[in-house]
C-alpha cells in the first residue's frame, strides 16, 4: 500500500515551514485507521474512501492510493480445507486510485507478476530487416511473458472481486487461445479480451517482456535439437508494450502514474 | 542448474597450469547435452546422471549438481485445459546431489519458497525473561513463515516425484494441524512429518523465518483493534532452524553443502 | 542500456503483419556496431547518435535510449594507479535521450543511487496535525536518503561529462550545506543547486526516499539514548518528490518517459 | 548484524516449553543496549562483546554474531570535509564471530561487494578439452569478479581497522599486479596476499564469480572488434572458490558457518 498526496505545499519547500504538510507517518495510520474502521473491501473501494479521506484535509488537491494485495489459499488438512491456516499464491492484484479533491475518482485495476508460456503455437517471421538485422524467422518457438498488465474504469463495476477474476481470466484465456505471429499482436488481443470480459473498462496498458527461450546449438556435440533443449536467457531482452483504449473512452487523468 | 566439481585442481591455483581444468562452460554444456540425451527425468535423478558424467572424468573427485524446477500449470481454455499453455507456479523445488568418483552419491531434495500463514492456532509465551526481554506473551498471534526446508535420503524412493509431493503435504499439513506453542516447536512437527511421508529420507533440515505480524496500536486514534488490523513487518526478524535426524540415519557427506 | 522505438507499428499489433517491425534484436545489434564505430562518447551524446539511428528507419517516430554507467577507478598497486585494473566506484550516471524522426531531440542526465545522510543538522516540526499524526516534532534527527535525480536540458553543454560532475557536486553540497527542516526543502534547494551549477539546464526532478533513522528506546533497560542507538528501517517509508523549473524554461516532451 | 545461538533448547522444540527461549525479541534488544554501554568499538570486538553477553546466559552453549559495516564518506562542502554529512561508499566490511560458552573465540573477517576489473594482463589457454568443451583459448581477455572474502584469525591483530585496511588493500594489489593465468591462479594470489598482509590470519576462503565480458562479433555488420565492444553477462557464470591455509593454521570451529 502506498500513498501519494499532491497540492499545495509550496511553503515546506521554498521555506521549511511544515504547516500545511500532512506527515508520511500519520497517511500510515490513516491506513491502519480506516482498515480498522471498515469491513473489508476490495482494494479498489478501499483505495477510493482511503483517497476521499486524505482530500477532505484543507492543503490536498489530489491523493494516489495504490494497493498490492497477494492471494492466499486455504491448506488442505486431514481432508478439508483447513480453518485458519493458509499458503500464498502467486500473482499480485493491484489497484491504483486517483481521487480528486473536487470529487471525481479514478480507479485503475492489474496484475503485475503473471508468468505465461507456450510451448508452441507462435511464430515470428517476416519482419523488417535492416543491417543490423541478424534474428532467424522462427516458425515455432516458445512464447513466455510476464503479464503487467493495468485496466481504467470508466464506470463502476457491480463487482470488483468478480470484475478482476474476469479481467484475468480472460489474459490467460486470450494468451492460450491465440496463435501468435508477434507478441504485439498477442498484446493486442490479450488487451481486447480485458474489455470484453470487463465492460466497465475503457482503456488496458499492457508491458510485455519477450522471455527469450533460445534453441541450444548441440550440433558440436554430434547432437540434433528437435525443440528439446533451451536457455532461458536473463538479458537482453525485448519488451514490448500497447495500450488498448475504445473508441468512446474518455480521457484519462493525466497526473494519475498507473 | 548449478554444478561444482572438486578434485586435484592445485596446479592451475598454483602455478596457473590449466592442463586438468574442465571449463564451466564445458560443464555448462554438458548439462545441456545431457538433457537432450534423456528422456525428461526427476531432478535428483537427472543430477545423478550429470553428476556420474563429471565424475568419470580424471582430476575430478566429487560432483555436487543442484537444480531448482518451477512449477507449471496448464491453462484454461475454452472450458479445457490447454495442450501448450502454461502459467507458473508458486513454489520451488530443489534437488542438490554429490556423487563420489569412488561411487557414492548423495540425495537431497527441498522447497524454498513455500509462504504460509495461521491466522489463529498460535501462541507464544512462558518464555524466558533475561534484562533484555520486552516482548509480550501472546496467547494468540498470527504466526507465517517461508519454509526453506531440505531432506536427505538414505535410500532411493520408487518415485522422486511422488516422494516430493508426499513430503511438501507433510508439511503443509503439519504447519495446518499443529496448535504452535512456538515456532520450534511447529519445525520439528514438521520436520517428523517429511520422515513419516517419506520412509526413504533419514534427515530434515528447516529453516524458518517469523514473519512478524505486530499488531498496531490504534488506541492514540481511540480505537480498538481485536485481531483486525497488522502490520507485516520485514526486519528485524527471527529465525527459527532447526535438524530432525531419524536415530538410524547413516552420516551425511560433509563435503556437501546442502 | 536500453532502447524503445515508437511509430507506426499497428499492422504487427492488429494482424501480425511484422514488415514494419524493427526487431528488439537488431536494436541490440545496432548498439554494439554504434560502439565499435565511434570513439568514446559521453552517454548523453551516444544516446543521441544512436536514437538518430533509429529514427533514420522508415516506421520509427521517437526513440528513446537510456544509459546507466558505472563508474570505475583504478587500483593503486606498488605505489601507483595501475594501467589496466580497476574498481567499480557506488553511484550511477544516467542518461535518457528521446530523439524524434522530425529533427528535435531532449536530453536528461542523472544520477540513481546516491545514498547520503547527514548525523545532525536536521530538524522537522511545527507540521499539520490531523486526528491521525502521532509524529513526534524532531529538532535534530538523522536525516538520510537515496538521491534519485534527473535534469532536463533546455541546451547542449560544452561538456556532458564536466556537466555531470558539476550537478553531482552540487547535489552532494546542497545536501551538506541547507540546514534542513524538512526534506522537501532541501529537495528545493538540491534542485536550484542544479540549475545554478548547470546553466544549459532547465528542470530538475528529484525523488527523496526518507531513510528513517529512529531512536531506540533504550528506557526499559535503564538506560538514556541521547541520540547514540538508531534502528535504520527499511519500510515503510516517506517518499518526497519535486520538481524545479526555471521560469524560462521551454515545455518538456510529453512523450519522454525520465 | 545478525545473531544466532545455540545450546539446549531442545524443550521447546519438543514440547512447545519455552522457559529457556531467549527470544529474538531480547537479542535485538541487547544489540541496542550494548551499543549504548560501550564506545564505538571495531565490528570483531563488538561481535565478541556480545557474543560473550549470550553465551553468559544459561542454556546457550555457542552464540555467532554476524556484522556488516557501510563506509561512509565525508562530503566536501565549501571547500573543506563537512562536519556531519556524509556519503555511503561501496563496499561492505563484515565480521563474523563464534563465542563458546566455555570460553573461547573465533573471529572471521571480510568483504562482500568488491568489484575488480582487468582490462588486460589475463589469458585462460591450454585448459583440459572433453567432448563438450567449445570454450576458444583467450591470450587477452577482460578478467572481472565481485570478490567475496573471509580470512579467520588465530591470534588477535593490534588493530581491526588496521588489519582490514592491509587485508583489503592487499587483495586489490595482488588482483592488479598478477599477470592472470586463471582465475584459479588470481584467487591463490589473493589469498596468499591476505596472510602476507596480516600475520594474525591463518585461512582465507574466497569465492570469486566470473563476470564474463564476450566480446561482440561485429563480423555480420562488416565489423571488426579487436577487443572493443564487449557483452557484460549476467548468467550462466563459472564460479570458482578456493581456501588459502597457513601450514601451522589452528583447526577452525567446525560450527562457525562464516
């Protein structure tokens, strides 16, 4: 959980007087405060009450809420899912919350640590060459990614738990259905997928890193390598970023960093 | 994958006189070659091949291979699982081995990146008071760790696969069932769980830290806080480690380095 | 280093038709050719060329190229700093340099990882307080942070590398100089300290993270603590950010992520 | 600076009985009384200091008090050092002590984060050749590692700081000086120069990563690269690892895992 206040505090900077500024220390406990205050909500609509909060105090024009929330299953004991014990999941589900002190809001969802890979299914040929240019055409090769992926609400979903399980249900439905001929155009329609299954949506970010797996030269060990054995290489890698917006979206809060 | 050979290597310290030096890169190499020369095997077997290789050849006395695999998940798709669609898993599995030139070999599997939480079900108190001492007894706290635990096989198991999901359940079930008088205590609980699931090993060794949750004192903003609202902290932490050796367990390779 | 081109790339995106796409891997390729062919240019002016470059090819509309270096100085050995071997320095220069097709082109230089703290001079009180600040008022604290700094050039220096050295050197005395009462307003003044050693720049922007140093109360040991024992913590933190433009200064590409 | 005991506690683990737990609790805590208590001591005195305050407690029979230590810099500041501003530097001191109960001591020192790079003056050539081995034979190639060190003492030096200032130095200057054959070769050479520099070390272990740098072939782009342009890389990287012991070295303490 992180929060950004902006407005005016011209006089800490200019001149150290400290007034007007609102500690880092007490936006803390006004987390810890609220999280006692509420019933549990999802980030969302608990990063917008956070936020409505912070711009009811006079010097605050803006408040940045995010939140990063880890999954937690249930363990599995003496054959049923046992009460109060739990082991995490893996994939991060964030929101980040603009509000405004005049009363709008926005509201970003995401999920930031989403591994996928494809075995098969994907290609990548036929593309610009210039002198520099010494890449091979694959006609198959393995395709992995780390989904960071955010989606702008235009309006307010009816569910924000139902609305994210849709969000993400339909990146890894869309990664997994789609033969790919580029990562941009798996992009692309991973992008369209978030706004069909979530209608509320206007506007996906996508940042997709190429995990390159590159095909091992066997060939002086006497060995072929039928898309057997590979390197999962670190660095360099390529990323490849797009943003899928409708065509009726409205504008964006431009002080809002996603 | 990592590999590491010993043996009679003093000239090329000494003197620089590489003549005995088998290269990381052909060790590297090797690992891939081996790979494509075998069906897909277990890690702890597949580092007994690797490590036999290395030591079959002449300066070189002991091989230790370790390899940490992540888990896969196939994806859902269209209402079935996919054929070349994966999202990866929490959750690491380790393998170490260190074979002898002489014809020993030594197995240890492990996990290390296993998050669990009791949200009840965990005390800690009664313990000792010295000058220092200003913690409170807590009759009921959350207690979470991430479990790097590591067990030593004294004989073969019929299936390396089965034998690490037998002991993985052990303790995660054993963390589940256990009311924890301390951290210790829920380690050697689950350190005799991996020994009960796993007849074949003979030594669990576990390292846990206590990820702290402090629960925050709301009384300055006239709140209570029954068990609601924590904060997780990162350091300073505990850490609890601890040994669970079957009285008949035949001693472990010194040399091996877990 | 790294590089990211923008332009028409729809087609890739839409349908998988990659004719227009400049490979991630060319993109490497030409900045190892780029090296070979110059002398060795400040970061700045490498990120210039080699943006050129991009932008020279038909689908490209901006590049940008970032560089992080290192710093290295030799080692001392028998008594003089030796020809050919060296250690790696702490801080890092930065560089971000977004050049478009059309002709213009904006340079940031910057630094990442300056870690300074200063043991008194340094005081904050006399701020808002809300029904949730618990803050205690400081008069002479610890104050330590992570200078994470960009400046914005309105003109090309005579000398990119006296340049840097002359923004560094006025972060670093700025910092020691202001007595502070808050860090915002020594984020100000390290800012105008820019603008003032670097007259071709026209804005800075720095982010302040505040490294908390808090005294240990040592009153449950019978002891006093007149600011000898601190626990430095990790999180969570303040973080303070600012901008400094001078009243001239040209408008900023919108496009140009710093 | 970490701290680890040992000794009977063997009820806790067992039985959940903690009345002999000296919590984690109470050792930070005597951490920050000690610090209090005592002047400004070198990390391996501190670390004695406090082993023997655990040690002193009953059913601890080994306690291991680990320390990292940042350099910090004085800034210059209107021309002279500033009286308390401060920039942190690279490189990290550590010490690691083992305190029996029974009385005796052992006192490791180190390095943990030193960089060193050679631009010339280091070959690898005529190395072994298996059926794996595509490694070319280098005559001039970048040699460069991030020195990892730990050097234990027998008897106690006059002066810690002065023992790791010539530890340090040392290592630099033998890294400078020596003509590389291997890395092997480097490491014996920098091990040796330790005990040369420091009478009162017995052993020294050092663990020295290769940090490969490729050099670029530029020929597809009609390139030369006589040594040029080079590939910094991350992973795969040879490890190599070695101890350097005094003939008449002491046995260590076969708990101290330094």
């Amino acid at each position: 959980m992180s929060t950004a206040l902006s407005g005016d505090f011209a006089a800490t900077y200019l001149t150290g007087d400290n007034t007007g500024v609102l500690t880092t220390d007490a936006q803390k406990n006004a987390v810890y405060a609220l999280a006692r205050q509420q019933a549990p909500l999802p980030a969302e609509e608990f990063g917008q009450r956070l936020g409505r909060h912070f711009v009811s105090a006079a010097p605050v024009q803006r408040a940045r809420v995010r939140a990063e929330q880890h999954g937690w299953r249930r363990l599995d004991a003496a054959g049923a899912p046992h009460p109060h014990s739990f082991e995490r999941q893996s994939g991060t589900r964030i929101a980040s919350v603009m509000v405004q002190a005049g009363g709008g809001s926005e509201v970003v969802a995401g999920t930031g640590d989403l591994v996928l890979l494809k075995s098969s299914g994907s290609e990548f040929k036929d593309f610009l060459r210039d002198e520099y240019t010494t890449l091979a055409p694959a006609s198959d090769r393995i395709l992995a990614t780390v989904v960071d992926a955010r989606w702008r609400f235009a309006v307010t979903p009816p569910d924000w738990d139902a609305s994210f399980a849709a969000a993400t249900g339909a990146l890894r439905e869309a990664f997994a259905l789609t033969y790919s001929r580029s990562l941009q155009q798996t992009l692309y329609v991973m992008g369209e997928a978030v706004l069909a299954a979530c209608p509320e949506a206007c506007e996906v970010r996508l940042s997709l890193p190429n995990k390159h797996h590159f095909l091992v030269d066997l060939s002086p060990f006497g060995l072929d390598n039928p898309g057997t054995v590979f390197h999962a290489a670190d660095r360099p890698y390529g990323l490849i970023e797009g943003t899928v917006l409708r065509p009726d979206a409205p504008p964006g809060d431009p002080d809002h960093d996603w």
